[in-house]
C-alpha cells in the first residue's frame, strides 16, 4: 500500500472514530457511564470483535494493517498530552496530608492483586495460548501481577473531578493511592521488561532513571518552569510562543521516559506535575484540552480495540479462566484496598468508595497491555481477557461509586436533619 493510499485511509479512519465514539458517547451517558467508558467499548466495537465478524471486508478496508503503525503513533501523542493535562490537575500537596493512609491502600492495592495475579500465571505460563514462547515463569508472575495491580488512575482523577471531590478526603486519599500504586505497578514492568529483554542494566536504567527524572522535576524543575506561569499570569493568556515551549517540554519529557523504557505516558505526566498552576494550568487546558480528549485520545482506544478479539475467548474453559481473572482482579484490588481503609480509620462509606475508584483499570491497565503484546511477551488471547476484565471494572466504577457515594450523602443528611 501506497503512501498516498495510507494517507486517504487513515483520515477516513479518524473520522469513523470520532463519529462512533460520539454515537457511543451519548449512549453511555445516558446510563450513567463516562467518556473513557464509551470510547474502550467503541475501540472493541470497531475491532474484529464485532465490526471484524459482521462486516470483515469493511473492516479490513478501514483498518488495514500497514496503518496501525500510523494510528499507534498518532495515539501515544494524544495518549502523552492526556497525561500532561492529568498531571496539571495533580495536587502533590494534597497527597502529604493523607500520605499515611495513602500508602497502606496503595501496598495493599498492589500485593493483594499482584499476588493473585502471580498465582494465576504461574498455571498459564507454559501455555503457548497465553505467554509467548521464550518468556520465563517468573518473568510471567510479574507480567500478570503487574497488569492486575494497576489502577485507572486517570479515570479515577475525571470521575473525582466531575464529582467536586478534589481537595476532600475521599479525593486526595484516592488520588494520592492511585498514583503511588501506578508507579510501583510501571516499576515491576520495567524489571518484566529488562528480564524479556535479558539486560538487568535494563531495569537499573529504567528506575533509576524514572526516580532522577520525577524528582529533578518536581525540585529544580518546578522553579525552572516557574517563569512560564509569571509569564501567563502578567498577560492574562497564553501565547503561541509559550505554548509551543510547554509542548516542547511536554513532548521531550515523552521521548526520555519512553527512551529509558518506562513508558512516554510517566514522562508527560511528571511534567504536568512540575508544570506552574493557576493561569497557566487553565489556559494550557483551556486551549488542547477539548482537542486532546476529543480527537486524539479515542485514537489510542480504538487502537487497543482492534488488537482484542473476544472471538479467541471461544470455550468454556477460556471464559473460566476470564471469570477467575475478573473475581481475582476484584476482590484482590477492591476488597484489599477498602479493607486497608478501614484499618486506616477510614468511614466505611469512604473506604468503599476508595475500593470501587482504585478497582477500575481503564486506560493504564490498556496501555500496560499494549506494551506486553509489542514486546512479544502475551499472547492474543491473554491480551483480550485482560481487556475484558479492564471493561468490566471499569463499567462498573461509576454506577457502583455513585451508589456508594450517594448512599453515604444520604446517611449524613438523614443524621444532620436528626440532630436539627
């Protein structure tokens, strides 16, 4: 296939991804989902799960296979700007008040489902069906422990976002669990990979590295780029010219951490962390923040769709093993981490709604599985049923929060009217 003819082809992809993400969109909202909710299910949709089996001469003309290097790249420029936006709304401050409690969700959010994770490889890791020839049982323990560890920690900062929750309790123990589990989580994928890679300077360079990055910047880093926030202060908006810079930041932050192999996403988001707040954070997302979440963030979902094909889950004996991996991945992370908040002191009505955030995986746990499916470590079939089991938990992350949530604003009216 020609250039010219990739080009045609991909601009007529962008805009089925845009029109069926919209349609699925409202569809979600109207049942209570978020847009990250819609835009996972789209990418199945529009993979050779249903699309692929119906109309598979479509989708193959859609998406042809010498586009997806195409479509990979464009989407980890949206996925790495998503991040950045998400880092700008991190409030490190908030996490030191709640560090305590913050820790002990977070070790119990990452043993409990890397250990049942790990004993869950260590019966698939022989089966050609599920790990690639070539990889070590260890190194499968830690591959699948890691996916079952990880927390959609984006999607966890949107939902307390809509909700008006950042800056309370429940808010800043959340955000401040799903991001200490998140690093530890990309910490293990980085000693996975250097152990496939068999290079144990592989791992060394990689954390060491990403803890040099994170704090170079969160220290010297933050007063380095203070000017960029005085300069958007004293003019009242952001120019082109500290635009292009902050991208520019944004974009070499992406190419370190993907350089020293822990992921483009890990760079762009310790970037946003470091990035000056107030006028600056609005205008940056002000201005691609719609582009972002709009038009190239769904890129990266569809992208993950069209690897995932729910036709390979096809015996009985398969979908055992999705329902084992699903009760796993829940009990493991949100019992462990609802529990923990409660040995912590935490209200019960918050701990539940801690478990219920922290159990969604979402887009990290997405990205983390594209990464074993490149490197050659996970099969096909394994990949499409940790894809299940993230949309699963993911779905269910809204309703069940809100009820839980809701329930617990009802408890405290009904006591406020009481005591009146």
């Amino acid at each position: 296939m020609s250039s010219f003819d990739l080009s045609v082809r991909f601009f007529l992809q962008l805009a089925l991804v845009l029109g069926a993400c919209r349609v699925v969109g409202l569809l979600a909202r109207r049942v209570g989902q978020s847009q990250v909710v819609s835009e996972m299910i789209t990418g199945v949709l529009l993979g050779p799960s249903l699309l692929g089996l119906l109309l598979p001469g479509a989708q193959e003309y859609l998406f042809p296979k010498e586009s997806m290097p195409i479509l990979y790249a464009v989407s980890q420029v949206g996925l790495a700007l998503y991040m950045f936006l998400v880092g700008l709304e991190f409030q490190v401050d908030l996490i030191r008040r709640r560090m305590r409690s913050a820790i002990s969700v977070s070790l119990a959010g990452i043993v409990v489902p890397f250990l049942l994770g790990g004993a869950i490889a260590t019966f698939l890791a022989e089966d050609a069906d599920f790990f690639s020839p070539g990889v070590s049982r260890t190194e499968a323990v830690l591959f699948l422990g890691a996916s079952m560890s990880i927390t959609a920690f984006p999607m966890l900062a949107r939902i307390i976002h809509e909700r008006g929750l950042a800056g309370t309790s429940l808010g800043t123990l959340a955000l401040a669990a799903g991001s200490l589990d998140d690093a530890a989580a990309w910490c293990v994928l980085a000693v996975v990979l250097a152990s496939f890679a068999g290079d144990p300077a592989f791992a060394l360079i990689a954390i060491g590295g990403g803890l040099a990055y994170a704090v170079l910047l969160v220290t010297v880093g933050r007063r380095l780029l203070a000017p960029l926030g005085a300069s958007v202060e004293r003019a009242g908006t952001m120019s082109n010219g500290i635009l292009t810079v902050t991208l520019m930041l944004v974009m070499l932050g992406a190419w370190f951490t993907d350089w020293i192999r822990i992921y483009a996403v890990f760079g762009s988001f310790l970037m946003g962390v470091a990035m000056p707040r107030g006028r600056f954070a609005e205008e940056v997302t002000r201005t691609i923040g719609p582009l972002v979440t709009t038009f190239l963030l769904p890129l990266f979902f569809v992208y993950s769709g069209l690897n995932t094909r729910i036709g390979l889950v096809d015996n009985p004996a398969l979908w055992g093993i999705a329902l084992v991996v699903l009760l796993a991945a829940t009990l493991g992370k949100g019992v462990a981490c609802w529990l923990a908040a409660r040995l912590n002191g935490e209200p019960n009505g918050e701990a539940l709604a801690i478990g219920t955030l922290m159990n969604a995986r979402g887009l990290m746990e997405l990205i983390i599985l594209n990464i074993g499916l490149e490197r050659g470590i996970i099969q096909p079939t394994l990949f499409t049923i940790m894809v299940l089991m993230a949309i699963v938990t993911t779905l269910a992350a809204t309703p069940v929060f809100e009820w839980v949530h809701g329930r617990e604003h009802a408890r405290a009216g009904d006591s406020a009217a009481h005591l009146a």
